[in-house]
C-alpha cells in the first residue's frame, strides 16, 4: 500500500516558566492511503500534540518539534513554508477539532466559513460554494436555512457537526479527528461516523481516527495504535490487539469497558498515576503501575517489537495468553 503520511523518531516539547513537558517521545507512525487508524490513550497522553505536529499548529514559542520527520507523500512537511502549509490544510489535510467554538471564528456565519476553503481550493464561485456548504450542512444533520447563523447561535453538539462538515468540504486525502463525536448524542454520532466511512468508501480518503471510546475504533478502524506518556506502546490490527492484547496498558485499558453481555461486576481501572510529562520516569514509562513490572523494566526502556504479523508491542514482558 502507498504511504501517506510517515512520522519517524518525532519528540514534542512544551516549555514554560514551570519547565519542560516531554509531550511526544521518539514516535514512530505510517498511514497508507485508504487506511483508517486509531489512536488511543489517556488524556495527556500526546495524541492531539501528534495531530498538530502534523499540521504545523502547535502553539508558537510553547510547542516545539524537537526531532524527528514528518512526510507526506514523501514531502517533509516540517520544512514546508506557512504558505506551503496553508494550500495542505483543509485541502489535503483536514483536522476536525475537539472544541469547536475555538476552531470557528465567532465572527463569520457558519456558511461562510464552510464556503471560504471550498473557493479557495475548489476555485468555486461565491454562489456554488453556498450551495455546497448548504448540501455539507444537510448531510450533518443542520437544516440549510442555518447557513446564516454564527456559531454562539448553536448547541455544542451542532458546532461540532458544523466543524465536521468544514474538514470534509474539500473531500482531503487524510483526515484527522480529535474526538469528533464526544459532544454528540449517540444518534447523531451514529450518523458522523457512517459519513467518515461512506467518505472513505468513495474517496479513498484516509483517516487518524483520536478518541478515547474504543467502541469507535473498533467500528471505524482496520490498526490501532496505542499511546502512552507521548509514545506507541503497542500496534496491530484492531481485531488482533483488541482480543489479545500484548502490552499490559491496552490490557488494562480493555478492562476498564463495561461488560453489557456478562455478570454485573465492579469496573476495572488500571491503579497508580499517568506518566508525569515533566519528569518521565527510566525504563517503561508505564511500569509502576504495571502488574508485571520487572527489574529490568524499571531501568531499561523497552521497543517495539514484532508479537506476529502486524502485530507489535514495546514491553519486556508481553502477555502472550488472551488469558493472562
């Protein structure tokens, strides 16, 4: 398969008076055209920094890249100018936000943010560019006469459909999602997620799929990749890493969801604390609060290594049973 997006060894710094947070730590991630991948993890856990790493929108004199390479079709886009960057953005590259009220501007209407990327890199006419950002709106669920409307003017969960329909506007090679449906209700998220797979069908569009519900994942997506204190520390298909996990953080992640089929029981949480950015502890970043840690673990910073056919994990002692 063609790779599309290539991210090799990249490490991201935050830097302030309080110190320096080590958000993503030499991570190594391919998407190929067509693919659909998750990323999950824990709040803090570098995915969105990943994602505006990618895009060059990290927040200036804060966020810095600090190594690594970023490609897109074999183009280094940590070498593209804002110029260069600005034409990828939204037409090659869409992200949709977590918190739609700060990606749209308070101060134009929904329609003309919608319409503005499409004249700019569909060349339309101000008039076909309404009448598309009119369809986009429809197909999210929001009647066309809302064109007109500001984005105060709207729910929560109606911002976040209005953003989603700006990402798809240009129909974009890759499309990356942080926590697209979180403040959607369960009917409306049903339909978003049945939008990104129709576009994908259609498009070939590929899709950085960041969420912390791993019922999504499970729906949308062929690989996952699990992050944690700025890391992947396991990767595979979703089928493969969700019924045997290899790294005892997915293990723990995929024990913490509610068993609807089974015997009512006391959830399950992985116990101790997150990784703290500011001061990453040696060895596995995640072996204090590791049930199987060893003395090794503690001192020696594990890789990603094969388990079987695409099917990898960064732990000393992967579990090699589904029972374990």
């Amino acid at each position: 398969m063609e790779e599309l997006l290539k991210i090799e060894d990249l490490s991201v710094e935050y830097r302030s008076g309080g110190g320096t947070a080590k958000a993503v730590n030499q991570l190594r991630l391919t998407i190929h055209k067509g693919e659909a991948l998750g990323l999950v993890g824990e709040s803090g856990a570098g995915k969105t920094t990943t994602a505006l790493a990618v895009l060059k929108l990290l927040p200036d004199h804060v966020g810095f890249v600090t190594n690594g390479k970023i490609t897109y079709k074999g183009e280094s886009l940590l070498d593209c100018s804002e110029k260069q960057m600005t034409e990828i953005r939204g037409k090659k590259i869409s992200m949709v936000f977590q918190n739609p009220l700060s990606s749209l501007n308070p101060v134009f209407t929904v329609g003309h943010q919608i319409a503005m990327g499409l004249r700019r890199h569909q060349k339309m006419s101000k008039k076909e560019a309404q009448q598309e950002a009119g369809r986009l709106l429809r197909m999210v669920g929001i009647a066309e006469y809302r064109l007109n409307d500001y984005p105060h003017q709207f729910s929560g969960g109606m911002r976040q459909r209005v953003g989603i329909a700006a990402a798809l506007a240009c129909k974009p090679e890759l499309l990356i999602c942080d926590e697209p449906t979180t403040a959607l209700d369960v009917t409306i998220q049903a339909q978003i997620l049945e939008l990104m797979k129709e576009l994908q069908r259609k498009m070939d569009t590929s899709l950085l799929m960041i969420t912390h519900n791993l019922g999504i994942i499970a729906e949308l997506c062929q690989n996952v990749a699990i992050m944690y204190a700025g890391e992947v520390v396991e990767y595979g298909t979703v089928e493969r890493v969700f019924s045997h996990p290899a790294h005892w953080y997915t293990a723990g992640l995929l024990k913490a969801i509610p068993n609807l089929a089974g015997p009512r029981d006391r959830l399950s949480s992985i116990g101790g604390k997150v990784a703290n950015a500011y001061e990453l502890p040696e060895g596995c970043k995640f072996h204090s609060r590791c049930k199987c840690c060893s003395q090794r673990c503690a001192g020696e910073q594990p890789s990603l290594v094969r388990i079987e056919d695409n099917h990898y994990a960064a732990c000393w002692n992967a579990r090699r049973n589904k029972n374990e």
